[in-house]
C-alpha cells in the first residue's frame, strides 16, 4: 500500500540533502556584479564561464559589458576560458570577440570540459572558479570538478523551451537553498585525501 501523499511530502522535505550537490559556492545578479579583484586577493587565477545567458543573450554577440569585463579580467592578471554546450560555429566567434581560449561542445556537466579548461589556463582546482546561470549543467559540473562555483541571474528570461523546463525544477533546488542557507562544503576548503 503507498504512502499518503502527506507522508510523501514530508519525507521529501527531510531529504533536502539530495539538493547540495546543486548548491552554488556564491551568488550573484550578473557575471558583471562579481568581485574579482577580491577572488583574485583570495588566491583565484582562473575563470570559466559559460556564455549564453552568463554572459550575452542566447544566440548573441557578446555586449560591450562582456568584452570590457574580459579586459578588466586580464588586467588583475586572471585566464580565462570559456566552457560551452554549443557547437564550435557559435562558440568560436564569441570567444574571438572577447579574446579567451574554448571550448565547445563540452559535455557539461561532465568534468572532462572543466579539466580541459583549467590545463588550458594553467590552474589548480583551488585557484579555478566557475561562472553560469544553470544548476543542473553549469554549477553541477563546477562542483564535480571540484572549482568554485558562482551562479548568476540569466540574462534573458526568453530560453528554448529545454532551458526554461529546467528553471522549473532549479526554483525548487534554490528555495531550499535559500531556506536552508546550508553551509556548503566547498571543494576549495575541503581537506585533500
């Protein structure tokens, strides 16, 4: 006989653990609300990013706050990469315009993409920090591979109907996150085995 829904529920609501492994290691509204001059004090030297809907609307060129950001970026002395699930014609063109090293079809959120990014740009996993707007590619894959996370606010509400989907079940992963404030058991402080 199946539990009453109520029992369900509950139940569900004590096992809110499953939803760390989604949890980001920071927030922020934009890529370009970030302080890294502070991450870089911290010990950062690297930077992924995603692109769409990180850093330019879905489909776009990137915006002069994305270029200006990767000049800022390169003065404080980071690298950067850029880290992407599309297809080589429209990651290419991007990273030219903003002048980082990528890669495309990445596989996110598989670890594979995050290692090849991080030998590209010469970092650790403690000196790598990841930025993007999606939990259940982005962060997920940052926090598998170990790097600091951060995710933003999507820059356009207007996504393919996939993408918009998953916002549904990300709103459930961030209300517990909010709710909880659980510490996060980063993979920057955790100890080395």
């Amino acid at each position: 006989m199946p539990a009453p829904l109520w029992m369900s529920w509950k139940s569900f609501r004590g096992n809110t653990r499953m939803f760390r492994r989604f949890y980001p290691d920071q927030r922020a509204s934009a890529s370009w609300d970030i302080d890294y001059a502070a991450l870089y004090q911290e010990g950062f030297r690297g930077v992924i990013f995603d692109i769409d809907n990180t850093l330019s609307v879905h489909g776009g060129p990137p915006p002069q706050q994305t270029i200006l950001l990767f000049e800022r970026l390169r003065e404080l002395g980071f690298s950067t990469c850029l880290l992407s699930n599309n297809k080589e014609p429209r990651v290419r063109p991007f990273a030219a315009a903003v002048s980082s090293p990528y890669i495309a079809k990445a596989g996110k959120p598989s670890v594979r993409g995050y290692e090849s990014a991080m030998a590209r740009m010469k970092t650790e996993r403690s000196q790598t920090l990841f930025v993007g707007d999606q939990l259940f590619t982005d962060i997920y894959g940052a926090r598998r591979a170990g790097i600091w996370s951060i995710l933003v606010s999507p820059i356009d509400p207007h996504e393919e109907i996939q993408i918009v989907l998953k916002r549904y079940l990300e709103r459930i992963v961030l209300f517990f996150y909010d709710r909880k404030k659980v510490p996060i058991k980063s993979a920057r402080f955790a100890k080395k085995g």
